[in-house]
C-alpha cells in the first residue's frame, strides 16, 4: 500500500507530450522529405518553395502570439486539443494541393494548428514538474522532435514507393492522432485535479512552487517590460531558423550535394536525428546538473547553452566536404547542439517567470523564432534559385555561428539569471 502512494504520474504526461511532438514532426517534415519528389511532379521553383516555407513561419508566427494567450487563458488541456485536431485536419489538406499555391494553402493551415503545440507542452511542463527537474523532461518530449523526423524518412518513403502516391505521406498520421486525443481527454489534468497523483507526488511537483501562482492573468505588458522576454526571444530569433534549415532543407541538399534520392535518405537522417535526440536529452540534463551539482541558476544555463553553441560550429564545414557521412555527422551534432539548446531555453522561460505567463511568453519567444524563420526560408530560397547548389555555404555558416552571438546578446541582456515576480 505505501508503494502505491508513490506515484510518478507526471512520467505518463510526459510520455503524451513526447508522442505529440512526435507527431508534429512526422506531420511538419513530411513536405521536406517529399520535397525532391513534389518539386519534379509539381513544377515549383527554389524561390516557390522558399515562400511556401515563408508561409508556414509567417502564419506560424502570428498565431504563435494568439495562441500562448489563449492557451494561458483556457488551460494546457482545452488548448493542446484544439491545436492537435487543427493540425491533423491540415495535414490530410496537403493530398489535396495540385500546386505550389496549394502547398502554400496546406502550410499555413498547418502553421495554425502546430503554433499551439509548444506553448501547451511548455505550460504543461511548468504545471507538472518543479523547476529542477524542467531541463530534463522538456529535453525529454522535445526528443519527440527528433523521433519525428527519425521515423519521417523510415515511413514516408516506403509508404509512397509501396502505393506509389505521394499523398499517402500526408495522411498515414491521422488515426495516430485521433487515438492520442482520446487518451489526453482521459488522462491529462492540473496535478492537483488529478485521481492519479498520490499527495506525495503532489508535494514533489509543488516543492518549488508559490501560492496561488495561478491564480493572476497575465498581460502583455507584463511580460514585455522586463528585458528576460526580450533575450528569450533573441535566442528563439537566431537559434529556432537553423533548425527549420535542417528540417525543410535537408533532404534536398543531400540530395542536390550527395545524390541521395527517396530510397538512400532514410538512414542518414536516422542518424542525424537519432544522434541529436540523443545529444540534446544529454545537453537538457547537463545544466540541471550542474545546478544540482551547486552551480548558480545563472552559471547552470549558460554554461549549458554554451556547451549546445559549441557543438554546432563544425556544421559550417558540411557544403566544403565531399564525404556524405561526414556531412551527416556534422549535420547531427549541429542538430544535437539545437535540440540542447531548446531544451535549455525552454526551462529559462519557467526559470524566470511563473506558471502563469509560461504560455504567453512561449509564445512570444516561438513568434520570435517563427519571424527569423520567414525571413530565412525566404532568404534561402532566393540564395538557391540565383546560386545553385553552392549557395548553401551561407546558411551553413549561420548555423554554425548563430547560436554563439545568440548567447552573447542573451548575456548582455541578462548578465544575472534569475526568478522575477510578476
């Protein structure tokens, strides 16, 4: 009986948020996989892919704001169910696209359903674990990011060759996703609300809580005033585009620089994604560590996201070599080094500000990276369609020094990590 109070409920939350983001993944890089294939069928141009990649980060920007607002106001549950039955619905749109306008259309529906994704998974984390432990299990459902895009390039590619349709890609996810609502409705609640948290897990969530946290809205002003949103978002700005790099052009560059074609791209982007899952769960737990170790809040997460800035310099050398596996290899460190980074910018923002305004901020910092996203699939799809295959050195370059000049703004900002009171 005594063995049954110790419950670990907050392990199964988490296990349904790493299966969401999972599925977001899957959903989100199925056009980038596809994307040699469609680009051949459909007839677009770089600069055409370029702005339907626009789209998705334009539309995904605008309601990354609307969302964390919402998302603050109605709650994690109401919220994450109203993104995941947006999203899925979008994704069935893209079998319907004829053309890159059509595509364009798909993306940005898609946008709308998925900017509520993080903000909720973010919240949720913030209602369910204490503060010590959030680096860890945000690295650990952000490893969903990864799994989706380890099982993209492994499913979509046999699906397709086996029906020999396209379009089947987009629209395998859909029964996984209705499963996974049923199974949110039934399981997910606050803690406190909740028949499957003893009192002493309750204690332990709560352990570095204060009274009546929730019980304030949050506005806009309240956030935008401190100078700890404004680094957050600067760390979003720089760091969030060189993983929709990787993401949505990818697949095409092994592609356009190696030759790799539907059938070969699936085991080098399982080791890439595989190695930076792995990679970024690690660079999550290291700042905790080293807090746990006595390291200052401060020191812990800057020395964490120094140790995810490192790992992504070497990228800059993949479009100067001729070995694919050594692209690859590269390719995953950087995309390692990103998912740590992720991890530890996502625990700054609960680090920082209370429960409340978690949602609000997620979404400011996730409008931010979904703005320099924009302008850099645009930029990308630009540098292509006037350089050719030789133009990727310049968004490889931005990968490997961007997220050293984001942490150095976010010092400068904020020469002191700590709690604020809002």
């Amino acid at each position: 009986m005594e063995q049954h109070t110790k419950t670990k409920f907050r392990w199964v939350i988490l296990g349904l948020l790493f299966i969401a983001t999972t599925i977001l993944y899957i959903d989100r890089s199925a056009l980038g996989i596809l994307a040699p294939q469609l680009q051949k069928s459909i007839g677009w141009s770089e600069e055409q892919y370029g702005i339907i990649n626009s789209v998705f980060m334009i539309a995904y920007a605008i309601c990354f704001l609307l969302m964390g607002r919402l998302i603050d106001k109605f709650g994690t549950r109401k919220g994450y169910l109203v993104s995941i039955v947006i999203w899925s619905i979008a994704t069935l749109g893209h079998a319907l696209a004829r053309s890159w306008i059509g595509f364009a259309v798909a993306r940005f529906s898609l946008a709308v359903g998925q900017s509520g994704s993080f903000p909720s998974a973010i919240k949720a984390v913030a209602e369910w674990f204490p503060k010590k432990d959030r680096a860890l299990a945000v690295g650990i459902f952000n490893g969903g990011a990864n799994m989706g895009t380890i099982l993209s390039p492994l499913i979509i590619p046999a699906l397709v060759l086996s029906f020999d349709n396209w379009r089947v890609g987009f629209l395998w996810t859909f029964p996984i996703s209705i499963i996974w609502v049923f199974l949110w409705l039934k399981y997910f609640r606050k803690p406190e609300d909740s028949p499957n948290v003893s009192a002493e897990e309750l204690q332990y969530i709560n352990s570095d809580n204060t009274a009546n946290e929730n019980t304030e809205k949050v506005g806009w002003k309240d956030i935008l005033q401190h100078r700890e949103a404004w680094a957050i978002a600067v760390a979003k700005f720089i760091a969030d585009p060189i993983w929709w790099f990787f993401l949505f052009w990818g697949a095409k560059f092994l592609n356009e620089k190696f030759g790799l074609n539907l059938k070969e791209i699936g085991l080098p982007f399982f080791t890439i994604y595989l190695s930076s899952w792995g990679l970024g769960i690690f660079l999550g737990w290291f700042s905790s560590k080293l807090m746990k170790m006595g390291f200052s809040l401060n020191k812990g997460r800057k020395f964490g996201l120094l140790a995810c800035a490192i790992f992504a310099v070497p990228v800059v050398f993949v479009p100067h070599t001729s070995n694919v596996w050594l692209a690859v290899g590269l390719i995953a460190l950087a995309a390692g080094g990103h998912c740590g980074w992720s991890a530890n910018v996502f625990s700054l923002m609960s680090d920082i500000f209370p429960k409340k305004a978690t949602g609000t901020l997620a979404g400011f910092g996730g409008f931010a990276g979904a703005v320099g996203g924009a302008i850099l699939a645009f930029s990308v799809g630009k540098i292509l369609q006037n350089v050719g295959v030789d133009g990727y050195a310049i968004p490889f370059a931005v990968a490997g020094c961007g997220y050293l000049i984001a942490l150095l703004i976010i010092h400068l900002l904020v020469p002191r990590i700590k709690s604020i009171n809002i």
